[in-house]
C-alpha cells in the first residue's frame, strides 16, 4: 500500500489568489495529488501531499515551473 507524502515548495515570489486557484486546479488535477495548500503565515510556501505510489515531488514542481514560476523544493 502506498503512503501519502508531503512536500514544501517555495515560490520566489507570493502567487496572488488567482495565480494560486489556477495552479491548484491544474496540480490537483494531477495524478496523485492529494492536497495542495498554501500556508497562510508565509505565502511563499505551498505544502502538497501526494500518493508516492502514483507520482513524486519532481512532476509536481515541474508544473509549477512550466505555468511559469520560479519555485524550488525545500529540504526538511
């Protein structure tokens, strides 16, 4: 059985609420994709939860990056 894993993205800059509602629909719209929140203290993070089992943090930044936004994985 696969777990649900978290991860924290960074986004150099703060996605405005709409730039946000876009990217979470096409993200959660992904396979695996459990969860996709920003933490409301820092808007720069976005905490995601997925099922390691169907996909992995890679392909979830790696769309951020194509909608165009200058976003990094944190190390925990």
């Amino acid at each position: 059985m696969s777990k649900n894993v978290d991860v924290m993205i960074h986004t150099k800059t703060p996605l405005t609420d709409d730039q946000f509602e876009a990217v979470a629909d096409q993200v959660q719209a992904m396979e695996g994709v459990v969860e996709f929140k920003r933490n409301a203290r820092l808007p720069n993070f976005i905490m995601v939860v997925y099922n390691a089992g169907q996909t992995r943090a890679l392909p979830i930044l790696d769309k951020l990056t194509r909608l165009g936004f200058n976003a990094s994985l944190v190390a925990g």
